[in-house]
C-alpha cells in the first residue's frame, strides 16, 4: 500500500465566530495549512469538504464547487457527510483519494457554522444523523447517549463522578488550548451541579453548538519525504452500524467502532498500548468513557475510574486522551471536529502542541462519530 | 493505473413514485445489481451514496449508514454530495475506493425522492446548488439555463427549433424506455407551443422533478475477469468552476464540463470521434446542446443545427446522445441521474438495451452536472 501523510495542518478559533463566514474561515485556515505543508494553493490537486449541516440550515448545498472556487481553484472537489463523522471521512476519502493514485496532493476541509442559528433548528437539523423513528419519537442526541449513560452505569458501576470527571479534564486540557470554544476549568461539583439536560446527562457532560474549521493536507510518499515534518498516515478504517439504538447489539459499546478501531490498529501493526496520544469523539463524557474501552484502551466499566483518578490527563499518563479539549470542551461544529481531531494528533507528533504537548508522542489516534453510533472513522499516525 | 470495471448495473422506474419509499427503491435496485453481477450483499466492501436533496427536504442525513443498515451490511459507508452531479460524484469516489486497493468490490447508489415535496420547497432546496447571491436575487435554474440559451441564440444562431429538437429526440429516446418518466413522444411545435417557463425555456425544454433510484457496482480486475461482460471504466475526471454564472469566464459553455471531458478522453486514450453512445446532462434543452460543443462533438454554434437533422437521434447517428431519455424525458431525481447514466452506457455496451440500443455500441461516455455548471464529472467506458 502506497505511504502517505499529514504534511499541512491548520485550526480555527472554535466557539461562537458570529463575526467570519464560512468562506472567511475556510480561506484562513487553508492559508495557514499551505503555509504548514510549504504548499501554495495551486499544488492542490483535488479537496474533500465535511460538512453536515450547510443544506438544512442555510440551504447551501454543492460545497466542494464553493470552496474550490473559494480558493481560486478548479480541481475536482467533493462534499462527504456522516453526520459528526463528515470531517473524519472526508479525510479518509481525501486519503483513498492520494491512495488511488489520481492525486499527489489534497486538501480536507471540515467546517462548521451553527450558532448563526436558532438552537432548536440545530437541535432538529443534528438529529438528521439519526432515525426517522427517534426524530418522530421526540429523541434527541442528549436523550439518546443518556439512555447509553444509565445502562453503563447499571451494567458496569459507572459513575456521574466518572463521567463528571471526563469534562474536568477536556476543561483543563482546553484551559491550555488559545483555540478552545470553552478555556475555563472546572471542577466535579461543578459538573454534578449543573442543570439536568437528560438525566443523568447534565450541561457540563454535553459539548457544545460551536462554529469553526480545520485543514489538513494529505501527500504520497514523494512529498511527504520533501516535507521537515511529515506525520505518517499508517492505519484508516470506518464501519457503520444501525442509525437509531433500537437496531444495534448493544447500547454500552460503539460496535462501529469497535470494528473500526480493530482494523486500522491492524493495518498500523499496533496495539492500544502503542498509543500516546489519542484524540476521542467525546460528543457527551458517557462517550469517551465508552471510546476507552471500545477501542482495548481500558477493560469494559474500567474506564470511568481511570479517567477519575487522572490516568488520561495530560502530565500524568502514559495514553493521554483528548489534548485539544475534545468536543466537550474544544467546540464540535460537527464537519470540522474530524478534521480538527487530526491536527491536534499532527501537532502532538511533531512535537508542536506548545503547552498542551505529550512528552514523546510517537503514536496518536483520531475517533471521530457519527450519529449515536452509526458510523465511525478511525485513524492511526505515525511520526 | 489499477484497471476496474462496472459489472453490475441497475436502475428504478423513474418517475412520481409515491407507493415507495427510498429504502425500499434502494433494497429493490441494489437486489437488482448485486443479481447482474453474480455477487450476494455480504460481498460488497463499501457504500458510497450521491443524493442531494434528503436533508434539506427530508432532514434525514448520514444517510451511507442508513442505507448500510438498510443492506445488513456495517461496511464503510459515505454519502457523497454535489448537487445534481452527487450520483456521478458517488460513482467517481467509489471508482478512487477500488483503485486504492481499500476495496475490492463497491456498490455505488444514486437515489432521490421528490415529489413528495412541494414543487416550491424542491425549487428552492435546488437552489441550493447555486450562490446566495443568486437565491437572494430570486433566480432559479430555469431562468439561469434561460440567460445561457439566450446567449447561445444570440452569439451562435441556436434557435428555440434547435433546442426544441432535443426534446423530441429524448423524448423518442424515453418511449422505447419502459423505466422513463415520460414516455409519449412529443413534437416540435408541442415543445415551442408549451407554457413559458423562463423565456426562451418552456415547459417541454425542462428536466421534470422526478423519484428514482440507481446502483452500479465497481470491481478490480480480478474480479472483473470473472464476469460475462465486465464494462471498463477507461477514462475519468472531474473538473469545477464558480456556483454563481456571474463568476464564470464563458456562459455558452461549461467550463468544468470541457475540462474535464479533455481530461477523461485522454485517460482513456481516445477522441470525440470514438465515441458510440453519450448520456449528457440535459436538465434543459439548451444543456445538452452545449454538452455537445464542450465535449468536442460539434463545433460551437453547429450542435443544435445537427439534433435538429437526427444526427444523434437512435439508428441515425454516429453518436447517439441520451438513449435512456436523458434528464428531460427519462426524468430527474437529482442523485440517481449520474448513476442512471452509467447503468445505461453499462447496458447499451453490454448490448442489453433492447429496442433502444446502439448498434455495435463500443466505447460510451457520461457527463454529470452540478448546478449551473460549478461541477463536472465525466467517465468512460469500454467494453
């Protein structure tokens, strides 16, 4: 298999960005991207966009055209959506994409903007990612992890401390992050104090409505060895479950990524214990606590305990989990978030993460999720 | 270059299919298709999905999970989203996926549902193909096409006879198509004396909404050699160019679509000339008249003089253009269309298309729009 890698690698400021539209966004990060990889945008030979929520909520459709004329380019260009898994397969596909051979050089871009828009209408445009049968049920996605949440607890003694303990760190972690939508820390009793959105799911156990974008530029063997720093692509895998729970095997397991996670470790040759840094779709704490366990870091109903007793903070551990803050605390405009997970792992490898950095990072992981669980992308990076 | 081919090809009735909903159109064509290639559902690798409309319309995204669950599959699964060029878009990732090496045999599904919908709610949602600037001034695609017919009158001596012409030949074409929309032929003076629509457009020059659905599954080599009569796919290419026709160099062709036609042919190692059968994106009259400029079939201005005479008309032609009936009569469910293309180029290679097929039909070619122009996805086949 062809060996390809992260040469260029940019994020926006996530948060409430009422005052830059997307194309304002886009262009910033891809300048700094090019700018990363020692690029210039005319070396671009094709551009994979994720995004979910362009069409329900602005009506605006056809975002690989946009933004490849955005960038003054005419290459071919493609709109991938998974729900908050867009921006982890538009990468996987720009992947398959330098892979195939008919291109030496692309550029993803996830993007995101929602809090132009009623909270509601984001409410409802977001539970597009799931069943018709949970929309018309009245579901949302805090309804639904909290259904996760309680039957963990019930299965394995997790706690409303474990999972309160998963946003003490991505708040601390996003305390060192200037990006991050959230940078204030806080503590368990804040958490377990906050209101109740879905019990026992509470405000601070949710991430947030955030805008923001990330680029990445992918390169085949060739130009990656002309790049300083390039970030080895060494394992890619997605697999796909039932949309709505009622359809799955199980409710305290992503099996999607589960499955996902297995084969991109094979393909990498490694195992959980190889990696260093991981960034984890933590849409609610409850899922990072399953992302733990699902992907062999930690035993079925361990993980919450670990988090708790700060076994995946930075500083203190020897697989340190969501560096950037993570949706939790970060931000999660959803098509950005899979694409911004894969910065933060480049930025991790090359050693560049200022002071959020992971001593010696030499393996990282991206898990990105769509839905409650339908769809899950994994990647593994080398440097 | 991995050589792939399409050994299995299905499409839909098209039309207002109210009695069916989009899983059971895809279960019912995907049954098809798997059939023709001699394959059962568990052996397909991956998914990749081109609609456009279904979160705007019917806010149902991540829809790659939804129709893997749909299949009892949990293979990787993507939706791909260019607007009215999606299907072609789909078919174009999924060809990139099997010449990568990540999969061996993918199924590629093109599906729209419309008429449910108001006709309103569907004119407005296609805008979203187009620019804000456009929508907010209140243009649609009719008046956009109608600004380029008048052009092309204007510069070439196209007249509305000329375009009218690819009316009637599509809607021959669609009468010896029992899957078409529409299936009466029409004449010359019905399409000039129908309702105007966006002058000089009338209601006979446009694509119609449409409900349709179409799966194509692509191979490798090795499983190509297999199968009785594996279509090559020789040549593809996609090109993009500005949402918005303020932002285009030319409006009586389509940038993108010259591009990338340019590009496919010389893929595939041939000209114009070699070319037997063509699908062509005629969403309105004068589309197709420029199809067949941009792609090199006629010199500019002479296009609508030659389908006027029947050049391209079945068992008169060295080309023949549109044998399903094209968008115009076979109808237009925006992301089945790219993929309806490639399952009639399959058939007619195959020499499968029955009373409409092209005699000794060798080499065949799609051309995929999205939106007024800003993308453009050709492919090629052999036999």
């Amino acid at each position: 298999m062809m060996k390809t890698a992260v040469i260029g690698a940019a994020t926006s400021n996530f948060g409430e960005l009422w005052d830059v539209s997307p194309r304002a966004l886009v262009r910033q990060i891809v300048d700094h991207a090019l700018s990363d990889a020692h690029l210039k945008i005319s070396d671009i030979d094709a551009i994979y966009v994720g995004n979910m929520l362009s069409g329900i909520l602005g009506n605006q459709e056809n975002l690989g055209a946009f933004f490849s004329h955005e960038l003054n380019l005419t290459c071919p260009a493609f709109k991938i959506e998974g729900a908050c898994a867009s921006g982890g397969l538009a990468f996987y596909n720009g992947l398959l994409g330098v892979r195939s051979g008919a291109f030496e050089k692309v550029l993803v871009i996830g993007v995101e903007k929602m809090t132009d828009h009623k909270p509601e209408d984001v409410a409802l445009g977001l539970m597009g990612a799931g069943s018709s049968a949970e929309r018309y049920a009245g579901a949302t996605f805090p309804g639904l992890y909290a259904l996760m949440a309680r039957l963990h607890m019930n299965e394995f003694g997790t706690t409303e401390e474990h999972m309160a303990a998963v946003a003490v760190k991505n708040h601390y972690h996003a305390s060192l992050n200037g990006k991050a939508h959230f940078k204030k820390p806080v503590t368990i009793e804040q958490v377990l104090q906050s209101p109740k959105i879905a019990d026992p799911l509470k405000l601070l156990d949710c991430s947030p409505i955030s805008d923001g974008a990330a680029a990445a530029i992918i390169v085949n063997e060739t130009f990656a060895k002309k790049h300083p720093k390039p970030i080895w692509i060494s394992g890619a895998s997605v697999a796909t479950d039932s949309l709505d729970l009622a359809g799955r095997k199980t409710l305290t397991s992503l099996t999607a990524a589960v499955t996902a996670g297995k084969r991109a470790m094979s393909e990498a040759g490694i195992t959980p214990s190889d990696i260093d840094v991981a960034e984890l779709h933590d849409c609610f704490t409850i899922a990072e606590i399953m992302a733990l366990e699902d992907l062999g870091f930690y035993k079925k109903g361990k993980a919450g305990q670990a988090v708790l007793t700060g076994e995946t903070t930075l500083g203190k551990s020897r697989l340190t989990t969501n560096t950037s803050g993570g949706l939790k605390a970060c931000g999660h405009p959803v098509g950005a978030t899979g694409v911004k997970q894969v910065v933060e792992i480049v930025k991790q490898l090359r050693n560049e993460a200022e002071n959020k950095q992971v001593e010696n990072a030499r393996v990282g992981l991206t898990h990105n999720v769509g839905g409650s669980g339908a769809v899950a992308v994994i990647h593994i990076f080398k440097r």
